[in-house]
C-alpha cells in the first residue's frame, strides 16, 4: 500500500481536527430528535408507518418548493395561495387530458411549460391540461409536482415506502462503498425528477429517512450519510483552508457534488468522527450532523460566526471572537475565487 507523504497526513489531520472543534462548538446533541418531532408533529413519521404514499408526496412536495428562493419567500406564497396535493393531481389526471407528456412518468419529459408566458412544448393541448392551474410559484413547480407524482405512482407503484425499503435492501451488502451504494440507490432514480436539485433532495431525503428512527435502521443509516451543501458550509470549508489543503479548490456550484467536493469531503472527515460522543444514540458516522454543524457555527440563524456578514471577504477573517481564530488558515475568500474561477 502507497504510504501518504507527511504533509497530506498533517493537512487531513488539520481539517479533522478543525470540524472536529466546530461539532463541538455549535452540534446540537438533540439534532436526531428535533427532527423525528417536528416530522411527528407534521404527520410524516405515522405517514411513514402506514405507507401512505398521498401524505408523502403533500409533505415532500412542499419541502422541495424551498429551492431556488428564500424560505421566507416561498413559505410566505404558500401561506397565501396553499401547495399542490397528491388528490388535486390525481382527480385532474383522472380526466384522462389530452396531453401525451401526462401518460406516465416516462412520457413525461420536455414538457417546457413557462407560467408567464402560457406556453409548453404541447401548445396544442395546453387549454385542457390541468398542470398550469395549480397556483404555485412559477412554472418549474408546477412541473416538479407532475414529475414527482408520476414517479410515486409509476415507479414506486403507489407505495414510496415500500419503493426505499427495497431500493435499501437490494443495495445492502458488505461492500467498502456500501453507505454509498445505499445512498445512491434512492437518490439515483430520483435524480431524474424535474427540477429537483441535488441538495434540496439530500436535505428533503436525510429528513424523511431519519425520521424513521430505530424501527428501519437502513433508513436511518442511509440517512445520517446525506449532506446538503449551500454556500454558508461551502465558503467555511474555503475560510478554513480545508478545501485548499485537501487540494479540493473549486467554486460553489455543481462541483461541490463532484468526486472530491465538498460533499465527499464531509463525508471523508464525518467518517474520522465518532458523533457518539455527543449523543450516544447518534450513528457512529453522521455527516449530516457533521454539516449541520458547521451550517449552525456559520448562519445568522445560529451561531453567526463564520459568514459574510461577519467578516470582510475581501482580505483575511479578522472576526477575533471566532474561537477557531488561531487555528483557522482564514483565506480570503473573494481573491481566492477569482484565482479559481481562471484556473478552472
């Protein structure tokens, strides 16, 4: 086996130790049980235990509304005009309309409705197509919606749970790469959603299953695996140097979901940290509460340390009460992605 040289031990040393001081600076012990509570109290939990695949779809297809904008954005426009539910899309398309794209979840592909402009792909049968009278944000929802119930009821054949449970137990096995083969065995067929990004399927998937607790230990360990990037966990993993000294530069975006990005660096370093110690009813290995974590130590929603309204990002953190401050490489962030953006 190749030996590491030196100094790649020390740089990943470093970033252990770094993420490692972050857990325990603003992880929250009760992390895995907040979320099991608030998805009780919003039905999700007895939906799950039931199989009740309308309930699923009602509640997943409002997390997925909060891509693209800003929570109190999209949760403000469903306060006013509600969401889509699995019976709206179910009594419309029980009217067999017209439109080929509704057939099933394979036909439905470039459908291109645009909500301003009332236009689509299929002009010829946009009049009598329910998908454009669902009051939601703008067009791509409303095709998101269309896509995701076709899968539910095509694909997963009208039960999602019974669709993850064998998508978790056919890709169970003693692989070295089993954590990511179950991972991927649910987000791969779902990747093809319309309009879903990655990170809002790993946050809206990491939920559902961990809210499944102890009665589906492979939920709850594929679900402890899932991180959601966004630029708050991106620009600290730059501010920190983790990126530069794992030879990992890139900019936020698609490539933090490449191989060596920023999500499979979280999961290189949660693999190096036994979140045990924080709540000895946490999975040994747990990126997402890892990321959580860092997401708390940085949003002004948390503890607001480590984020642009803090620090100048023109030149060096100079945030003193940061209590990584002496060990931090501190980066500048806004020079050293203008050097990126030339190289890449």
């Amino acid at each position: 086996m190749e030996k590491k040289a030196p100094h790649a031990n020390a740089n990943l040393t470093y970033a252990i130790d770094l993420v490692h001081a972050t857990c325990c600076l603003a992880g929250s012990a009760s992390y895995l049980e907040d979320i099991q509570n608030d998805l009780r109290d919003r039905g999700v939990v007895r939906a799950v235990r039931d199989h009740d695949t309308r309930a699923l779809f009602d509640w997943l297809i409002e997390v997925l509304s909060f891509q693209g904008i800003s929570d109190s954005v999209a949760s403000g426009y469903m306060a006013r005009h509600g969401s889509v539910r699995w019976s709206d899309i179910s009594a419309a398309l029980s009217a067999k309309p017209s439109c080929p794209k509704l057939g099933g979840y394979w036909r439905f592909f470039d459908c291109r409705y645009q909500k301003g402009a009332d236009k689509c792909s299929e002009p010829g049968h946009i009049d009598a197509c329910p998908l454009p009278r669902h009051r939601l944000r703008n067009g791509r929802l409303n095709q998101t919606a269309y896509s995701l119930f076709l899968f539910m009821r095509d694909v997963a054949d009208d039960d999602f749970v019974g669709w993850i449970d064998g998508q978790l137990d056919g890709a169970n096995s003693q692989s070295p790469d089993r954590l990511a083969a179950l991972r991927e065995a649910i987000v791969g067929p779902m990747r093809y959603l319309y309009g879903v990004a990655d990170k809002v399927l790993a946050m809206a998937l990491s939920f559902l299953l961990l809210a499944a607790g102890k009665r589906r230990p492979l939920w709850l360990e594929a679900g402890a695996t899932f991180v959601a990037i966004d630029t708050l966990v991106h620009n600290f993993l730059h501010r920190t140097g983790i990126l530069r000294c794992l030879s990992a530069d890139h900019l936020y975006g698609l490539g933090c979901y490449r191989p060596g990005g920023c999500a499979d660096i979280l999961g290189l370093l949660a693999a190096q940290i036994d979140t045990r110690q924080f709540n000895p009813t946490f999975p040994k290995t747990f990126p997402r509460f890892v990321q959580s974590a860092i997401w708390r130590y940085c949003a002004a929603d948390g503890r607001d340390i480590c984020n642009g309204n803090r620090i100048d990002d023109a030149t060096h953190c100079d945030n003193r009460h940061c209590q990584m401050f002496r060990r931090c490489d501190r980066i500048a962030l806004r020079a050293e992605k203008a050097k990126i953006a030339i190289f890449q």
